[in-house]
C-alpha cells in the first residue's frame, strides 16, 4: 500500500505581511471569518481595517485608505469578507485597484481567482503587484486509503458553518502546547492558512480527493503527537455537507469536539433548515466518523457565547455541560470550563 504524502507537500503560503483587512460591503460579521480570525489569532500582522462607504460594521481595527496603511507598514491587502459561494464582489474591484495603485498586493481566499478579473489582472501587471489567491489546493492530491495512520488526532466539527471551528481548533492547539505536548494546528481554510502559513484549502478540492487531502494534511507522526485539524461546514448544512465529510473520514480523528453558537437555531443562509440537538449532532458525527476509526469519541462541545454576558456564558456553559454530562466550555473564556474540556481530550 502505497505512503501518505507529508504534509510538506502541502502549499506553503508567502504573503507580503503586515496585512490591510478589507470588509467590502459587510452589513453583519457572520462572513467576515478571515478579518475575525486574522484580528484576533495574528493581531501583530493587521495594520487596519480598510470598509466601503456603505459598510455597518467594523472589527475594531484603524480605519485606513490603502495609500495611509502603505504608509503605515501594510504591505498587502487581505479580502477578509467572504460571499455566499465566494465570488469576488464587482462592487469591490474599485476599493480593490486603489489597493494595487497604492502598492500593496491583494490576498484572496475566495473560490473566484484574482486574475479572473480583467481590470485587477491589468493594473497588477501595470504595476508590477501581485494577486495572491490562498484558496487553490497543491497538486497531487491522492486519494484516500482509509489506512490507519500513527500520531493522535483531533477534529472540531459542527452543527452548521462559521460558529467557531477553526478558533476551537488553534484554542485546544495552544493549550495542548502549555501542557508540553506537541501539537501542531492543521488548516484546511483560507484564514487558517493565512495564520499558520500552511495547510491545504479543503473545499477548494475535487470531491474525490477531500478525505485523500485530509490524509495528506494528517500525516504518519509520533505516538504521543496531536494534528488538531480545523473543521468545516457541517455534516447538518445541506450546502456543505459533502466537504464535512470528506473531511471527518480522512482526518481518522480519535477525539472530536462538537461546536456550536450560543443561541443559534437556523443554519445560516438556509432558514428553513434548524440546527440539530446537540445529543443528536453528537451520536451522528460518532457513527458516520467510525468508517475510519472505529474508536473515535466525542470529547465535549466548545459553545460560542460570544454574544452574551460573562455571568450569562459561565451559567449556560454549566447547564448545557450538566444537560450533555460532558465538559463544555468556550475557549475564548479561560477558566474551569476550558481545563475540563481539554483534560476530556486528552483523557
């Protein structure tokens, strides 16, 4: 049987940094997962935050004009807004080549390619300016075998999209980490990737190949070595559940950790479609991931309470935690939570 590709076969991303964030025409923060992410997991690397006039909301950043960023240190601009199928917005192609004009290159993750964008790709050629796309997958993408792999693994997975896998995933990395493990955070999104430098974009890949991609990102490794892999989409969204999977059969993952958002009951972009009960998110994910480990559990659940109160998150999280008898925990809140949830994962 032939071996897994290592990981260095992966893509390894060089973006001009520091970074100039831009939200396009964003009315609500659900698809502004890479400015999020970015701001809060690189914040050392995010000058500012660059909004069209018709923007409501900002992520707390400087506002800047791209030629004030330039000045200020960015280098490049990052589209940190997604759309719905990810498409570059031809709203924002003008905010987009005052970017270029002011000398900063562009960094997209979405499906779209830069280049496919026939006034970008000719003042970037003018100028001499580089059109970065993070979402293209390496080639030589195998598929998968199903074999058994060495080394320990983790999957955050979820009841629906944009709720909080990739910030579980690198959350439980770095803890892993305080506790002198090694442990190394998998990125199979484009913010991910813009984060870690590396990793493979997993809903960029040909169906056939997404649980092989997961294999190659999830190498053979020590025994004792955790690969927390960051989750995406949902087994539950009807529009996603294909990568979901693909993703949950080639990470093998022995320990998984359920996400979900505090309040949430309609799968976004789809109202006529609620989230599951967390007991029936859990049983199902464990059934359908015991294709490629048989010995796979679930370890707890990471609760997005972001929208409320500290004293309302504390008490949501014990309750649910009791409802559930497993730990529950939100991992941008430290505390008792989080070294329960942990400790079950590592159990």
């Amino acid at each position: 049987m032939a071996a897994v590709p290592a990981l260095h076969t992966a893509r390894v991303i060089q973006v001009p940094q520091p970074y100039l964030l831009f939200l396009g025409h964003a009315q609500e923060t659900t698809f502004m997962k890479t400015a999020l992410g970015l701001r809060d997991w690189a914040h050392d690397l995010c000058i500012g935050e660059y909004r069209c006039e018709s923007t409501k909301v900002s992520i707390g950043l400087p506002h800047l004009d791209p030629a004030s960023a330039y000045r200020a240190g960015a280098r490049s601009l990052v589209i940190g807004v997604a759309s719905i199928g990810g498409a570059i917005d031809e709203r924002w192609i003008d905010y987009l080549v005052r970017a270029l004009e002011a000398g900063l290159d562009i960094v997209s993750g979405a499906h779209s390619r830069l280049s496919s964008s026939p006034i970008l790709k000719k003042t970037a050629d003018r100028l001499g300016r580089a059109l970065i796309d993070i979402r293209v997958p390496p080639v030589g993408i195998p598929v998968a075998t199903g074999r058994k792999r060495t080394g320990k693994r983790l999957l955050t997975v979820g009841t629906d999209c944009a709720l909080g896998k990739k910030y579980t995933a690198l959350s439980l990395q770095r803890q892993f980490q305080a506790r002198s493990l090694d442990a190394d955070f998998r990125a199979t999104g484009q913010t991910g990737i813009l984060i870690s430098g590396a990793g493979i974009p997993i809903d960029a890949v040909v169906s056939d190949f997404v649980a092989g991609a997961a294999e190659m990102l999830s190498p053979d490794a020590a025994e004792d070595h955790w690969d927390v892999i960051e989750g995406q989409g949902s087994v539950f969204h009807p529009s996603y559940a294909g990568v979901s999977l693909g993703l949950l059969h080639g990470s093998q993952p022995d320990v998984l950790v359920l996400c979900h958002e505090a309040g949430r009951e309609r799968i976004v972009g789809l109202e006529n479609y609620r989230t599951p009960d967390l007991r029936e998110a859990i049983d199902l994910t464990e059934r359908l991931a015991r294709l490629t480990n048989p010995k796979v559990r679930c370890a707890g659940v990471s609760l997005n309470t972001s929208r409320l109160t500290e004293p309302e998150a504390r008490q949501l999280l014990r309750e649910v935690g009791v409802s559930l008898n497993l730990p529950v925990a939100d991992p941008m809140r430290p505390g008792h939570e989080l070294d329960r949830l942990v400790d079950a994962c590592l159990a």
